[in-house]
C-alpha cells in the first residue's frame, strides 16, 4: 500500500555484558517515535543469540529468525560502538549472517567511542556497499568523555537532537525510494 509507513530497525550493535548501547538505542528511538513518520523498533542482536558463522551446521533457529526480523525492515539505524577501531566482532557476525535482507535498503549511523566511534562507523560503511546498504551522510557521533557519565550512564549534550533528526530524514527518504526497487 503507498502510505504504508517504513519499518525502520535500530540495530544494537554490542552485545556485552554491562554495554551501553540500549541506552543510546532507546535515545534514538524515543527522539523517532515523536516524528510518527515510521514504525521505529529496537533490534537486538543479542536476542538473536548468533553462534559465530561457520562453527555450527547453520540451524540455530536465531539465525532464520534474524533473517526474517532484517527483511520485515525497509531501513536501519545501527547505533555502533568503537572496539579496537572497528565495529564489534558481534556485529561483523551479524551482519554477515543475511545476505539479501540487507540488499537495497538504507541506513544511517549513530556512533559512539572516545573520538566519537568515527573509525569504526567508517568500517561499516566500507561493509555496506558490500552488503548494498544506501548509507546516508549524516552521522550523530557521540562521545563517551561528554556525552556519557562515567563511560557508562548516557546522558547526551543538547546538540545531537538536531543531527539525529537530519539522519533520520535522510534515511527515511532513502528507505522509501529504495523500497520501490525491492518490488
Ligand atoms: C574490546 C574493546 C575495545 C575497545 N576499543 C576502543 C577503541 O579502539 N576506541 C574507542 O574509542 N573505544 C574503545 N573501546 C571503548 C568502547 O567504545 C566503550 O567501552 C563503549 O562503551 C563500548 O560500547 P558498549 O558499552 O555498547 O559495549 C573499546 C572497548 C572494548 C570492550
């Protein structure tokens, strides 16, 4: 149906013990769900309870069910955090887990580490053209020496509500216009 609104995941991408990524995720989804122009949703890999790829025959039912979760959203927002530079080894897993549940489809970044988690966002976008993901350019970095308490309790400077809501409008759009690719 054309007013069908988007499905727009939010992608946690860590899966530690301890981690603060669903206090980020819950940010972004609380500043989205005041837009109403998408039905926005937590994803959480840890739900999906992965093995790491090749080590098992394949048939964890988490990993159809992480299949089927990816190609009921027409976009994502990964909220990704820095490790040694990159983006966690969970999230490689993961996202090398579907092939064509990613496929022309868009995303948008919110990141976080000591200089912002910028290296590991740029790793994800270098997997995303792999992976035909449509990456859009505006990218809240957050930091874990202002925007967080104790690198652990979450509490973001005022300036990023801006940025949030120009990534989501830019994904959105692009999520809409890559949906009609999809039929
Ligand atoms: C294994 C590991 C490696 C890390 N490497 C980096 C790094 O290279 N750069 C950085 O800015 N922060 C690094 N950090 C700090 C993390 O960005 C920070 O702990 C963050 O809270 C992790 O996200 P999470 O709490 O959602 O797991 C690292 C943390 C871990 C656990």
């Amino acid at each position: 149906m054309a007013n069908e609104k988007l499905n727009i995941g939010i992608i946690l991408g860590s899966t530690r013990e301890g981690r603060v990524s669903p206090q980020v995720g819950e940010w972004v989804k609380e500043i989205a769900d005041k837009r109403g122009d998408a039905n926005y949703e937590i994803v959480d890999i840890a739900d999906f309870q992965l093995p790491f790829l090749g080590t098992t025959d394949g048939k964890e039912p988490g990993i159809a069910a992480w299949n089927e979760k990816l190609a009921e959203l027409d976009g994502f927002v990964f909220i990704v955090q820095e490790y040694n530079h990159s983006i966690t080894g969970a999230l490689k897993n993961a996202l090398d887990f579907a092939r064509e549940a990613w496929n022309n489809k868009a995303a948008g970044i919110v990141s976080y580490g000591s200089t912002g988690g910028a290296r590991a966002a740029e790793h994800l976008r270098g997997i995303m053209g792999e992976l035909m993901i449509a990456d859009v350019r505006v990218h809240p970095t957050l930091s874990l020496f202002t925007d967080f308490e104790n690198y652990t309790t979450f509490k973001p400077a005022d300036l990023h509500l801006d940025n949030v809501n120009a990534m989501l409008d830019q994904t959105i759009a692009w999520s809409g216009a890559l949906k009609t690719l999809r039929k």
